[in-house]
C-alpha cells in the first residue's frame, strides 16, 4: 500500500475560499476520498497564509514509507524556516 501525504479540499466552492487538510491517503484514491489520518491544515486565504501540522505524526508517516506531494514538502521546508 503505498500512502502520499497530499493536500485534501474543504470548504466552500461557490466564493472559492477553500481551505485544505494536510492528509495520509493511500495513493490510487481521488483527491476527496477517504483519508487514514488528518496531520494538519492549510487556509491560503489568510495574509499570510495559515499553515499547522503535527510533525510526530507527518514522522511517523515518513518512517513508514509514506511520500509527500510537492505542495506538502515546500510547504513544511517554510514552515520549517519560520
């Protein structure tokens, strides 16, 4: 089973103010299906920009071969920076 650590959609649609979750989800499945774990979240319309996760989990994750998406992996190297 191979896991991605990805970004998952919520929010409202009609205004575009989304806001995403910081997930563990197997990689086949679509982008709003079901996830394994919630590690965190993101809201990009917030100044500046709103970003938490539980780093125990994302290395927990991590060491059990899950892969980040490249939205994900900039998002904690800044997160990381600050």
């Amino acid at each position: 089973m191979e896991v991605r650590i990805r970004l998952q959609r919520i929010g409202k649609s009609a205004k575009k103010k989304y806001n995403y979750r910081v997930v563990a989800i197997k990689k086949a499945t679509k982008r709003d299906s079901r996830n394994l774990e919630i590690l965190g979240h993101y809201d990009p319309a917030k100044k500046p920009a709103l970003f938490s996760i539980d780093n125990e989990k994302l290395d927990q994750w991590i060491k059990k071969g899950a892969q980040m998406s490249d939205t994900v992996r900039s998002l904690v190297k800044k997160s990381k920076k600050s």
